[in-house]
C-alpha cells in the first residue's frame, strides 16, 4: 500500500506543493502548527530515520539544504525555525514517509514539554 505522501509526490492526492526536483517534494502540511509549516519528502519511500541506508546520506543532506532554501524564500531565515522529524510511536510519528517538518513563523517555545 502506497502511503499518503507517496500518493502526493504521483500526484494523485492534492496538496499545496512548494518544491520539487528529483529527489525531494515539499508541501504544505494540511494542519499546521504554525504560520509556515511545510513538509520536505524524499521521493523515494523510507519508512522512518530507521530506515535511512547509508547510501542516502546525500538525500538526507539535500532535504536539510532545500528546508534552508523554503525558510529564506518563506521569510523566516532570520526570524527563526524549527527542523523536526519525528520517529515511531514515541517521536510522535504519524505518517511512515520520512519527512522533514520545516515550523515557523511565530515564537515556538522550549523543543519539548519537560515532564
Ligand atoms: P508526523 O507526525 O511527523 O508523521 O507528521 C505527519 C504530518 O503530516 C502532520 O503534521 C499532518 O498534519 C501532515 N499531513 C497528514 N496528511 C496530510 C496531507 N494529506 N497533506 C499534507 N499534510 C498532511
């Protein structure tokens, strides 16, 4: 079974794309957590960080120099941002397509809740 985001980079669900090249789409994410909320997708499916072979450390790369490149165009380079990327049920994962969230636009405060 396809996954959500594999079925966004075909092009068969909608979705606000920002970015596309080769190796990586980029979205919006449909429930944003802050004024810019964007999604950076590798077009091939990895699952989650786990998944990662070393031979894609140049895609890895590439997905953290296009989030670079949105955060300038979205105007938020200087202002701030935040990268995440969740991992398994306990990083909070929902959809198992990497993804690189790129969060931004107001104050986002401490990383995570301390206990
Ligand atoms: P994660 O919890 O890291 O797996 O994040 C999944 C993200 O995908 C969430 O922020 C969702 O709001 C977002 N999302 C789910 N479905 C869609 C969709 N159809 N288009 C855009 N973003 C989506």
């Amino acid at each position: 079974m396809p996954t959500l985001f594999e079925r966004i980079i075909a092009g068969e669900l909608p979705a606000t794309i920002v970015h596309r090249d080769d190796r990586v789409t980029a979205f919006l994410d449909i429930r944003p957590a802050a004024p810019v909320h964007i999604l950076i997708v590798p077009n091939k499916a990895i699952a989650t960080v786990n998944d990662i072979a070393d031979e894609d450390e140049s895609l890895m790369g590439h997905m953290v120099i296009v989030a670079r490149d949105l955060a300038r165009q979205q105007g938020i380079a200087d202002s701030g941002y935040r990268l995440i990327v969740n991992c398994n049920s306990d990083g909070g994962q929902e959809v198992y397509h990497l993804h690189l969230h790129l969060i931004g636009g107001r104050h986002l405060g401490p990383m995570v809740q301390r206990a």
